[in-house]
C-alpha cells in the first residue's frame, strides 16, 4: 500500500502528482497550492501580529516599572488586561475556501485522491454529513513550519518526477 513504506512527505508529492495527470486533477492540485499559500500568509500574518502585540506589551510594562508596583497583587492578568492585550495563544482555525469550480467541488466529494490528498495535508472536513459542498478546515493545531512543509510536497508533486523517483510504484496501475 502507498502509505505504509512511503514518508508522510513523498505520499503528499506522489498523490499531488498522480492527480495532475487528469486536467481536473491539475486544477484540484492548483487550488489547493493556491489555499495553502493564502493559509501560510494568513497564518504568518497572524503570528507577527500576536509577536508585534507581545513586544508593545512587553516594552509597555519595561518602561514603566512603577505602574508594576501599583497594581494590587490579588489582581489576576486576566483582570487587569486590556482588550487589546488579550490575544488568543493558539491560530485560529483556517477554512478552505469553496471553488468556484463545479469540478473541483465535485472531487472534494467524490474522488478518492483528492480526498487523499487533503488528509495527507491535515485538513479534515467539518461536520459528520459527508456530502457536497462540505466545508474543509486546518485545525490550529497543525504549526506554520508543517503548513510551509506541505505545500512544498505539493508543489514538489505538481512539478512531477515524484512518481518516477518512487520505481516501487511505478507497476502499481491505477490507485483510484
């Protein structure tokens, strides 16, 4: 079986790779290189805005040391942030967005690959109803190193010659 021998990264190229042979299997590979970088540059937007909220709170708090002393020490943090202090520590949840192509809504739904292809990139569906148009999301559990990671495998496979690297697999026929 592909996933048993092969590492999670060349699974993410091969079936990236396998699916651009079909011209609705190319503009699914696009897509989702498309929403990976949009994730990626969302999810590092986010990070440099939580790290600039830490530095402004952190010299905020340096540079007055008497303010510090003041503040009464049965006072949680939580009491005494301000709104704009109060960050959430983990990213928030990503959503796919919905193509616009019948196509790839289609294979989202209904192709093995695709559907392959999105687990292998951490992205579950939301909801229990397995039906068309289900929304996909990226848990803020998966870190921004993983995200760059996998979109690298995937772009990897849409460039093909994964398959060809894998000669184990080249007989295989069909994985569909």
């Amino acid at each position: 079986r592909l996933g048993d021998r092969q590492p999670a990264k060349d699974r993410i190229a091969l079936v990236a790779e396998v699916l651009t042979v079909s011209d609705i299997g190319q503009r699914c590979v696009t897509w989702i290189i498309k929403e990976l970088q949009r994730i990626v540059a969302e999810r590092e937007a986010w990070s440099s805005a939580i790290e600039a909220a830490e530095a402004e709170r952190m010299s905020e708090e340096g540079g007055n040391g008497a303010g510090d002393a003041q503040k009464d020490p049965n006072d949680s943090p939580d009491m005494t942030a301000s709104p704009k202090e109060k960050q959430p520590k983990d990213p928030p949840v990503m959503f796919a967005r919905p193509s616009s192509d019948s196509d790839i809504k289609t294979a989202l739904f209904k192709n093995g690959r695709m559907r392959l292809l999105m687990s292998l990139l951490s992205f579950q569906r939301l909801g229990d109803e397995d039906v068309p148009g289900t929304s996909w999301i990226l848990p803020p559990t998966i870190p921004t190193s993983t995200l760059r990671e996998n979109l690298s495998e995937v772009l990897r496979g849409d460039a093909g010659g994964v398959f060809a690297d894998n000669l184990e697999y080249q007989n295989m026929g069909d994985l569909g």
